[in-house]
C-alpha cells in the first residue's frame, strides 16, 4: 500500500504546471490565472459544500476565494502549493461563513440543502436512477451523513473532508490545516470512529 502522505508522480506534475500558471499570471496573463480556476473550481466547491452543506453558498465561497487567491497571489511563498494555498483559503471562509451564519440564526433547527445531487458539484456521468424509490432513499441517506459531517468538531470534519472526500494526501491536507500530519492521522480517525457509530444503522442495513 502507498504512503498516501507521499505525493504521486501526477501530482508532482500538476503542481509544475500551477507553479508555470502563478508565474504566467503574476507576469500579466490572466488566462493562465483561469487555467488555475478551471483546474481547481470543482474541488473547491466540493470542499465548501462539504462543509456548509448548500451549494449556492458554496459556490458563492469558492469564487470570492478565488479573487482573494488573485489579489494575494504575489504574496504566495511556493506557487508549487498553490492547490494547498487556495484549499487553505477556501476552508476558512467556509469556516468563518458557516459561524457567521450560526450567529445570525440560532433558531435554525436545519441547515442547507438536503440531498443535494453530486451533479451540482461536478458534471453528471449521464446515469439515471431507474426507481424513484431508490432515489428517496438515496436522498435520505445522504441528508443522514450529512448531519453526522455537520455534527463533528470543525478539525475533524476538515480533515474527513479533505483526505477521505476529496482524495488529498496527508501531506496536503496538513498544508492545507497548518498541522503536523499525525494531528492530521488523528482528526481522520476520530472523525471516522464517530461517524461510524453515528451511523452504524445505516452500515447495518
């Protein structure tokens, strides 16, 4: 088995390639500047929405962190970190936001939007849900993992998010965190171990 905090070959590529695209923009070529957005927009709405749980928030997050990417980026010390850099952006106004709209509305009993389909984040792969009952009950199980996400610790559910969802290594993910990998290891698996007992029915069935 790999060593998922070792980045891969591929990896390794597409962060040259980030690196060219920051030096391209920084030089003015604002077309290499939406190569960065193109390359990275699906996976910051994803990240957003897994942590505020609608997605017209989420993809109001993501594109106000993109302009503030833009307005910093010669402020980047590693353009080769971009992808971890603007991940790092994305969660914590995600994070502020969801806090800010806690404050603003504490007699909320639910939040966001429940059973949101993944083709809101990312392009349908064309399949259809042959029985309607089986989209019902899709639906509701989503809406299930999404209050267990909701309910853990900010830490915990950013790692989750991040390593087990959106398939960063621990390496990135501590980037992304400003932590030690192992702190990163740990939030995993706590998130994990509660999520499991928080939705052993839904594992028994």
């Amino acid at each position: 088995m790999a060593d998922s905090a070792k980045p891969a070959a591929g990896d390794d590529a597409a962060r040259l390639q980030d690196a060219e695209d920051v030096a391209a923009t920084l030089a003015g070529d604002l077309s290499a500047f939406d190569r960065l957005i193109e390359r990275y927009q699906r996976r910051a709405v994803a990240v957003s929405y897994r942590l505020l749980g609608n997605i017209q928030d989420a993809q109001d997050v993501a594109q106000n962190a993109f302009v503030k990417a833009f307005k910093a980026l010669e402020n980047l010390n590693d353009p080769l970190r971009f992808g971890s850099w603007l991940m790092r952006i994305v969660s914590n106004l995600s994070l502020n936001y969801r806090r800010d709209r806690k404050r603003h509305a504490p007699l909320a009993t639910s939040e966001g939007d429940v059973g949101v389909p993944e083709a809101e984040i990312a392009a349908s792969d064309g399949r259809a849900v042959e029985r309607p009952s089986l989209a019902l009950e899709t639906r509701e199980n989503e809406a299930q993992i999404g209050r267990a996400l909701d309910g853990l610790p900010e830490k915990q559910r950013l790692a989750l998010v991040l390593f087990a969802i959106e398939g960063m290594s621990q390496k990135e993910v501590a980037d992304v965190m400003e932590c030690s990998v192992e702190m990163v290891k740990w939030n995993v698996f706590q998130a994990r171990k509660t999520l499991k007992e928080t939705l052993a029915h839904l594992l028994e069935e």
